[in-house]
C-alpha cells in the first residue's frame, strides 16, 4: 500500500515539473512523388502532428495564422495543375487565439500537390511552408524541401525520397563547407552577415550560456498546476455548502464509533478520503474518454459548445439563487446506501463515499460542471482529470483531518445561513463566467452583441449587484431576514464593489489586465482614449547591436511574428506597464524580430542546419534562423536580453502575464549587465 501511494506521488511531481526544452518540434512531414500516368503525376505532404498542435490548411483569411504554400525554385519538363490541396479529416472551427474561423489538422495533414510531365526528362525542386500552432504559441513558417527528377514513369515512381538532390547551391555563392557542417560555424555566419568579425559575434550560439540561467518553467505546466488549485479551489467552496458541511461531523463520528480500535477508525476515515478521490477523478478520466482529446481542444473554440456552456452556467447560477434543487434520482443514493449496509470492508467505505457525492450533487454539481467546463476548453487531455484531483482533495481533506484530530470537531462552525451566502455569491460567480462563453459564440457567428463595452457594462453589473446582496440589500428565497451583516461579509462587498468600479475605465478603453483573460478582445472596443504602446527602436538585428555597442546599453531582443496574439497580450497587458515601459525605453536597446516577415532577401542563403540544408528566402526565415541557432528556441513570444557583445543576462522569458516578474525579468539582466 504504501509503495502504491509512494509511486502515485512521484507520479504526479513528475508530471509537474517544468520542462527544459526550448525548441519545439511538434510536427514531422515526409515528401513523395506518386506518379498517376505517363504525363501526371502528384507530390504528397504526409505530416504527423503531436497532440495539442495545429498544422493549419491552405488559404486562410489574412490576419490569421501561417497558410500551407507550395513554393517551387527550379523546373524543368514540368508544370503545376492547379494549387496545393489539403486532404484528411479537415477541422473548421472558430479559433479564440486569432478570432476568426479557420481551418487545420490535427495528428495527421496531407497535402497534395498534381503536376503536368510535358518533358522526356523533368526535375522540380523547392518546398512547402505550413504554419503549426498550438493553444499558447506558435511556430514560425516551417519549410519542407523536396528535390525530385526523373525520366519516364519508371524514374517518376521510384523517386520517394525527401531530401533534396545533391545539387550546387545557386542563390548565394557561399564557402563551401563540408556535410557535417552545422549552423555554428563561421562558413554559415558569413554567409549570413559577412565576414566583420565583430559582427560575426553576435550571431555566435549562446545555449549554454543561457541554459545556465535556468529555464523558464513552460507555459504548459503552469496551466496544469493552475487547473489543481482551480479545482482544489473549488473543493474547498464545495465544503461550506449546506449540502456537505453538516455531513462532516456525522461521518466522522459514525467511523470513530464503529471500531472500538481508533487507528482502525482513522484507517477507515482515511479510506473514506481516498475513495473520494478515485471517484472524482475517476469523473475526470470519463470525461476525456467520451469526448476524446480532439473534441476537447474544440470545445474551446466551438460556437455551439460554449453556448451551451453559457446557458449550463446561468441554470446552476439560478439554482444557487434558489430558483429550483438539482438533485439526482433519490433512488440512486437510495440503492447506493442500501448496498453500502449490506456489504462490509473496503467497498462499504466507497459506496459510502459514493452515496455522498450523489447525496451533495445539489450544492457540489454546479461547482463540478463550472470545473469541468473550464478545464475542458483548456483542450488538454489530462487537464479534467487534474481539476477533479485537486476537488476531491479538498473535499476529503476535512474527512481525515478530523478522524485524525477528533477534538477539532467542537470548533467546527455551526450550520446555518452563512453556507446559503456561499451559494449565492458561487451563483453570481457563474453568471459572470456564462458571459464568457457567450463572448466566444458572438465571436464566432459576428452578432456584435457583446462587445468590450457590453461584456464590461454586464461584469459592472454583475458585480455590483453582489456586492449590495454582501451588504444585505437584496435577499433571496433562501436567505435569512436577519439585516446584521458580519465584518467578513462587509469586506467581502467592499471588495466585490471595488472591483465593478475598477472596471469602469475599460468602457473607454483602459487596459484592466485583471480581466484581459476574460473580456472580449481590445479591437472590439467601439470607443478608446487609451494610448500608451511600447515600439521597437530597431528591426533589424545587426543595426541594433552595433547602436546598442555605440550608446553602450544592454539589448532586448523581442522575437515575435504579425499573426502572434499572445505577442500582441503581453504588448498590451505588459508592456503599458509604468515601470516596464521605463525599463525598456530607457535602459534597454529594444529590437523586435519578426519571424513571419515576408520580405524577400536580397539572396537567397543556404545553411546547414542539424546537418541538413536549409534555404533562408525571407527577412523572417533569417530572424528564425538567429532564434534557433543562437538561442536554441523556435517558439514566439521569446525574449531574451543580452549585451552589446551577444552574451545572455537572464533567463529567457515566454508568455506570461505576470508583470512583477517581467519588472524582475528586466531588472536582474540589466543588473547583470552593470556587473
């Protein structure tokens, strides 16, 4: 028993902790050429894609996300019939990242490109760029060369291969290096930027040297710790219902007072906790098993969903405000308890754990479906089993606590109108909540009816409105008709009012980074007076380094692409920030690299890259290059800071709203930098 709870423990820490790796690289495609007859044939882009990613289809809106391309260099003996056509199980769905319908795959793309044999002899040589993200960043335009060529069918058939032909390079005469050549050497750096060695410098790799700052926990385990005190959160508010409070003290006492053996009792009470446990997160892995990962990353962005989400919410708010009971099937809890009598051991403790989460369903089911709904949209597979430990937790906490300690059931409050308190105030909670959900679909479907300022105006609302119900100013059926308001409850509405207050500048256009998670987007705002941005003083990365030597200040290098929309969050929600923007604009060289930038490059550069030749066409491939070269890092948004020669002063950092610790962020590495 023990090495069972020992490796569930060790089980969960490891899924908890944070991951080292830097470069990402979720999808893996390979090329083949299929040839149909003696003048047709087809080349096929087979990707695999890992879960919780997106390789997004071709022809999408602008604005949005890296489309699929074909893109051809040389051709001889053949031409293209018509475009590159994707194929498989396309996903169309509305994506809450870049507000606007899309669509992508999701663990397999195919895409199709036909072609024309009108030559006794052909060659086609170039690639195909494809855009992949998944819910917290995105990747820069990724390329998949192909090099093919043949003489007749026979030839055409036989070439299955993805790697380019052994051809000369004709873009850019660069020093010829040898196969194993990778991106470090000098050979690549001057061919990048020219043989000045001071500029070489900059570009020089800095992994380790970064590395040995630490790496900034991902995003990824964040949210799955986030999601646990969500959920434990919300086993704790579960405790104070009327549905569960009272019931403590009498389980308690009825395990202490079956066994005249204490430890006995306390094993029991123990048991009783842990068969809560599978229950919920038993709940948890149900959830995930019916709907299936795919489903539950689309729940997210799903119009109908979360208009179901939304009226779900306001039914188990108008419970909670004592509209109606939501109770299950007496007879269930009846069965239960009957076969709990019956039985003995082990499995009398979990059907009696089991009664009670039938018997509480009135107070706890609200609270479990808000749960549910939230770390379901999460798309993450794990993330409702996660929510349901941490509840169950918290709700199996107190079971043996006080088997443990039978003394601390005397100072147990008392049952009473304070527990119909918490259920209203969860009510109001979830209403607020329902709006943002219903935010979503208008999104999606373009009604326009909940704008920023509707959003803000219904959350003020809201808001205050619980706030004055704190202060006994409005009473529900359940309530009690004592007017005494407590000092806990006085601050409770102090708070709740403070808050609708703080979001009444968002009605003209104030940031309010407490709510930037939840209201609908800033370019929905019908009317904004806000104005306070962050630019770039450079977008080019060599230009900003030699200022940077010149005025003998440290660098931010801000790697970022048009169609990132946590870039534009951070930019926003951080960024306007008094002290970071001080930080930035005084003490900082800022130079912003844009890894989607479309603008062709004077030459065409070929470089060896984990020992296969990349082509560099664009001023965003060069700036992606630099990220994975020099930084060992290939999503956005990355910044790093370094000093005028190229070196890292910080760790670097990602997506992350937290704006102390950008404060803290910026000032360790100017810091470092004075040293």
């Amino acid at each position: 028993m023990k090495k069972k709870f020992f490796l569930s423990c060790l089980l969960i820490v490891m899924a908890l902790l944070p991951a080292v790796a830097q470069i990402q690289d979720p999808v893996q495609f390979k090329t083949e050429l299929k040839t149909i007859s003696d003048t047709e044939a087809q080349i096929v882009f087979t990707g695999k894609i890992d879960a919780g990613w997106h390789v997004y289809s071709t022809d999408l809106p602008s604005g949005g996300p890296i489309s699929a391309t074909f893109n051809v260099d040389k051709k001889e003996g053949v031409e293209l019939v018509g475009e590159l056509t994707p194929q498989g199980k396309e996903i169309e769905n509305f994506d809450k990242v870049f507000e606007m319908k899309l669509r992508y795959f999701e663990n397999t793309a195919i895409f199709i490109q036909k072609l024309k044999i009108t030559g006794a002899t052909y060659m086609i040589e170039g690639y195909m760029e494809f855009g992949a993200c998944n819910d917290e960043n995105c990747l820069p335009p990724t390329e998949v060369p192909f090099s093919f060529s043949g003489k007749g069918v026979a030839a055409a058939t036989t070439a299955k291969t993805t790697e380019p032909a052994e051809t000369a390079p004709t873009e850019v005469p660069v020093t010829e290096t040898p196969a194993t050549t990778t991106a470090t050497d000098s050979a690549t750096t001057a061919a990048l930027i020219g043989n000045d060695k001071a500029v070489q410098d900059y570009w020089t790799p800095v992994i380790q040297e970064l590395n040995a700052f630490g790496e900034t926990t991902s995003q990824q385990d964040r949210s799955w710790i986030y999601i646990f005190f969500a959920g434990f959160i919300g086993g704790l508010l579960a405790l104070f219902t009327p549905c569960v409070w009272p019931i403590i003290p009498m389980t308690v006492s009825f395990f202490l007072k079956r066994s005249k053996d204490k430890k006995k009792g306390i094993r029991d009470a123990w048991t009783y906790g842990a068969s809560i446990v599978v229950i919920y997160v038993l709940l948890g892995l149900a959830i995930t098993l019916i709907f299936g990962a795919s489903a539950l990353n689309a729940l997210s962005t799903n119009a109908v969903f979360n208009i179901f989400f939304c009226l779900m919410l306001i039914v188990f708010a108008a419970s909670f405000f004592g509209a109606f009971e939501l109770t299950l099937p007496s007879k269930w809890s009846n069965a239960v308890d009957s076969k709990a009598e019956q039985t003995s051991g082990l499995l009398s403790i979990f059907l009696m754990a089991f009664t009670l989460s039938l018997v509480s369903f009135s107070c706890t089911g609200p609270i479990i479906g808000f749960l549910l709904v939230e770390v379901s949209t999460t798309g993450s597979v794990v993330a409702p089993a996660i929510g349901m430990l941490g509840f169950a937790l918290a709700l199996a906490l107190p079971f043996t606590l006080f088997a443990m300690f039978p003394s601390w059931l005397k100072s147990m409050p008392k049952s009473g109108g304070w527990m119909n308190v918490i259920k209203v105030v969860l009510g109001f909670l979830e209403l607020a909540f329902a709006l943002k959900f219903l935010s979503v679909a208008d999104l999606a479907y373009g009604w326009g009816i909940l704008d920023r300022e509707t959003f803000l105006a219904l959350w003020i609302v809201i808001f205050a409105l619980l706030g004055f119900y704190l202060l006994g100013k409005i009473k529900f059926p359940h309530d009690d008709d004592d007017d005494k308001v407590g000092v806990a409850r006085f601050f409770m509405a102090l708070i709740s009012l403070a808050f609708a207050v703080y979001m009444v500048p968002g009605l003209w256009g104030a940031p309010l980074k407490a709510v930037s998670a939840f209201a609908p987007p800033m370019n929905t705002q019908d009317f904004n007076l806000y104005t306070n941005e962050v630019h770039a003083q450079f977008d080019d990365y060599d230009a900003g380094m030699e200022y940077a030597k010149r005025t003998g200040k440290p660098v931010m290098l801000d790697f970022t692409g048009y169609g990132c929309v946590n870039c534009r969050k951070m930019e926003a929600a951080v960024w306007t920030d008094p002290k970071v923007n001080k930080l930035m604009t005084e003490d900082y060289v800022l130079i912003t690299l844009f890894v989607d930038n479309k603008t062709p490059l004077p030459e065409h550069i070929k470089v060896m890259e984990n020992g296969k030749e990349r082509t560099l066409r664009t001023i965003g491939d060069k700036w992606s290059y630099l990220q994975r070269s020099k930084f060992g890092a290939n999503a956005q948004p990355f910044y790093v800071l370094i000093d005028n020669e190229g070196k890292p002063l910080n760790k670097s950092y990602s997506y992350d709203e937290d704006i102390d610790k950008y404060v803290d962020f910026l000032q360790t590495g100017l810091q470092n930098y004075k040293k």
